[in-house]
C-alpha cells in the first residue's frame, strides 16, 4: 500500500495533463470547421439565399445579417462586428475580409463564397480590409507572442513563491518590474524582426497579460497547494493554448469559443490584434478581463491575508504583527515544501534562504557545538530537527506560517525552549544562551526570560 500510494500520488497530476492535452489539442485543432462566424450581407433581398446556400455547405457554420450597403459591409469587418462581408451587384462580386483574423478563415471564407457567386454567375473579388505584416503569413504570430508573455507569469509566480523574505507588496512590485520588461523586451523583438506593426499600444496589453496571469497565479496558490502545477498548467497551456487563436477561434468548437471569451491568452490576443490591425476596435472587452484577472488575484491575496491574520490572532494576539504575509506555498514541481535544515554558510544564488535562523551559546557566549534544535507547530508537532555547527548557528526553512516552538538541548544544560511567529517576507532570528544545570536557571526560567 505505501508503494501504490506514492506512485498514485506521484503521477496524479501528470496523468491529469496529459489526459487534458491528449483531448483539448486534437479536439481544438483537427479539422476546424466553421461554428456560428457572423457574416453581413449588402443586399438584404437576398440574405436568406445567401444563408441557406452557406448552410448547405456548413450546417450551424455561419450568422448572416443584412446591411445597407457596400461601404456598411466593410466598415462592419473593421470595427469587428463581422468576419466577413459580401456584397453583390450584377455580374460583380466582393467579399471583405481580414487576414488578421487568420489565413485558415479567410480561405473558408473566400471557398465558400467562390461557389456562392459562381451559381450566381458572378465574378467575385477578394479585398483584404486588415493585412497582416509580410512575415506574418499565417496570421497568427500574435498568438506566439502572446504565449511568450503568458507563460513565464505563471512561472514568475512559481519562483516567487520561494521567495520567502519577500512579502506581498513586494512579490506585487516584482511582478510589475518584470511584466514591464517582458512586455518591452518581446515588443521590440517584434516590431525589430518584423513581426508585427510598430504600435505601442501593444505593450500595455502585454503587461497587461503576464501581469494578470502571475497576480492570480500568486493569489491561488495558497487555496490550490501541492495541486498549484496542475492549475497553472491547466489553465495557462491546456485550456488557453487551444482557444487563443492558434487556429481561428471562429473555427473552433464552442467550448473552445466559450473559453477564449474568458482565458487571459485569448482575451490578449485579440486585444492585440485589435489595437495593431483594426484602429483599437474591440478593443475594451478583452482589456477588461485582463483586469478581472490582475483584480481576482488580488481578491484571492487580500483573502489569504485575512485567513492568516485571523489565525494568528487566534493563537496569541500578543505576538501579532500588523502586516501578515502569506505562508510560503511552493510550487511541488520545483521544490518539496517540507521543512528542511539549512547548511550556514555565505548565501549562494539559488539556494533556500532560511526562515527561522540563530545561535546557541553557553554562558560565558562561547558557541556550543552540536546543540539540538527541534522546531515544532502550534499542536506540538515536530516538523524539523537539526543541531548547530562549529559557530553554534543553525538555520531552517520550509516551515508554515504561525507559531512554532523551538526547542535547544545539549547535554549536561538546561534545556530552552521559545515561542516564535514565523512570517513570510520576514526572516526571523532566534538566539540562545545555554546554562549550566548546577549554576543555571531552570528550563522554566529560561523560558520565560525570553
């Protein structure tokens, strides 16, 4: 039974992964088809032609709405009320269309309506109302930068998570600092390469992105614990990949519709492509639900504070502090949040800062060696044993938020025992001084001098 539920919970999450990405990918992206893509017409006479003959070809594949007029249809197009805009007249045809909104569309698009106005008779006449950039061929770059924005706020979050003398005002402020130079450094790779225009509109929308995705990264990792990577990865690769516009979202199936009007990728995609090839129209909407993300986050911190403030006051309110930040919840795919016994030593990068450090010396303040030092929880549990070095320090990390005792012994002295809240963003120190049992205080004594 150990051995079975070790690897149950050793391969829970990847399982889970890979049964996500083995169906959203395949299901997103194996033979797109039209599904519910708006089309205006110029001439309302025949509307219901031109829908039942788009019918014929895709069952439930198109919306077709009527217009005054030619000029109505192409303005329809550029504000992004429409895909597509058809209007006809004797033996000519046009049909407005965006390659923005990517090429896949358009050839749907520009097939469907060639047989249209071939039964008509009619020549038909593409125009391009929004071309993409020469490099952009596909129309789709915006999605791989949009990926590159999305995922290192994920793991932004991740490494932030480790970082436990940092509190949240300052895992908040990293954030921004790095979201500023993502969006700078990816915006002009872009415009320099060629890749798409030179707008600067983009970077706020960039900023925007991985802002919103590390803020509510940070805010659910304390709700999702040792589950955080198959959120993380979930939401940001499995459900936002598929439905941000690698394939037209018109030609995805609903649920991968459904998901692009809420995912943090595809709202920035289109937000985007919005304010780079279509003047800023449609522009609000995914900007808003960037910010609903950045503002969810926040929600979920201010309500993990208030968790933990609520209970310290409940386990001594004379050792509260006014600012109370969150436990450090580590990522299980990067680094076990268990605690652990530190090496003292000149910090290198890379390495786990201590939470909990200190010394222990005798009376006279000469450092004892190989002194106990044994943490424990609120309940008297303990979490972490260790013993002091040749300097008499010890250091600890890994450990909640709350408060602990730490427990010294050495043989022949009174043991000492304190009570210590432990708070991330806060390093705390607490130093020992152990007496002879002949000469000394009492463990009680020793307790309570401190």
């Amino acid at each position: 039974m150990p051995l079975a539920g070790t690897l149950a919970e050793a391969l829970t999450i990847p399982a889970l992964l890979f049964l996500g990405l083995l169906f959203c990918f395949p299901l997103a992206f194996h033979e797109p088809q039209p599904n519910h893509v708006k089309i205006v017409n110029a001439d309302p006479a025949v509307e219901r032609k031109i829908d039942t003959a788009l019918q014929r070809q895709h069952p439930g594949g198109f919306e077709v709405a009527a217009v005054a007029g030619a000029r109505e249809a192409r303005q329809a197009v550029l504000d992004r009320g429409a895909v597509a805009g058809y209007a006809a007249r004797g033996r000519h045809a046009v049909l407005y269309v965006a390659k923005a909104n990517g090429v896949a569309l358009e050839q749907v698009l520009t097939k469907g309506f060639t047989q249209l106005a071939a039964h008509d008779h009619q020549r038909l006449t593409v125009t391009d109302v929004a071309p993409t950039v020469r490099k952009d061929g596909l129309g789709a770059t915006l999605v791989h930068f949009g990926i590159a924005w999305n995922v290192p706020g994920y793991i932004l979050a991740t490494t932030l998570l480790r970082a436990v003398t940092f509190n949240r005002r300052k895992k908040l402020m990293t954030i921004a600092g790095a979201a500023a130079l993502f969006s700078v450094a990816g915006f002009f790779v872009g415009v320099g390469l060629g890749f798409f225009p030179d707008e600067p509109s983009a970077l706020a929308i960039a900023f925007l992105l991985t802002t919103a995705v590390a803020t509510f990264s940070l805010g659910v990792a304390p709700f999702t614990k040792q589950f955080f990577p198959l959120v993380g990865l979930g939401l940001y690769i499995v459900l936002s990949v598929p439905s941000s516009g690698v394939a037209p979202v018109q030609l995805l199936p609903g649920f991968f519709q459904g998901l692009h009007a809420v995912m943090p990728l595809g709202n920035a995609v289109d937000a985007l492509k919005g304010v780079l090839y279509f003047h800023g129209a449609g522009v609000l909407k995914p900007v808003l639900v960037l910010c609903a993300w950045t503002t969810a986050g926040m929600v979920l911190l201010g309500l993990d504070a208030w968790r933990h403030h609520r209970m310290a006051v409940r386990r001594g309110p004379e050792d509260e502090q006014e600012d109370v930040p969150e436990p450090p919840v580590e990522d299980p795919s990067v680094e076990a949040p268990t605690p652990t016994a530190l090496p003292v030593h000149r910090h290198h990068f890379g390495e786990p800062l201590p939470m909990l450090e200190g010394t222990v010396h005798d009376g006279e303040q000469h450092p004892l060696r190989h002194a106990a030092v044994t943490v424990m929880d609120a309940g008297g549990r303990q979490l972490v044993r260790t013993a002091t070095n040749a300097r008499g320090e010890y250091a600890v990390t890994g450990l909640p938020e709350g408060y602990i005792s730490v427990v010294v012994s050495y043989p022949g002295r009174n043991p000492v025992v304190r009570q210590k809240l432990l708070q991330s963003g806060v390093a705390v120190r607490s130093d020992f001084t152990m007496h002879d049992r002949r000469n000394g205080m009492s463990p009680l004594a020793a307790a309570q001098r401190h």
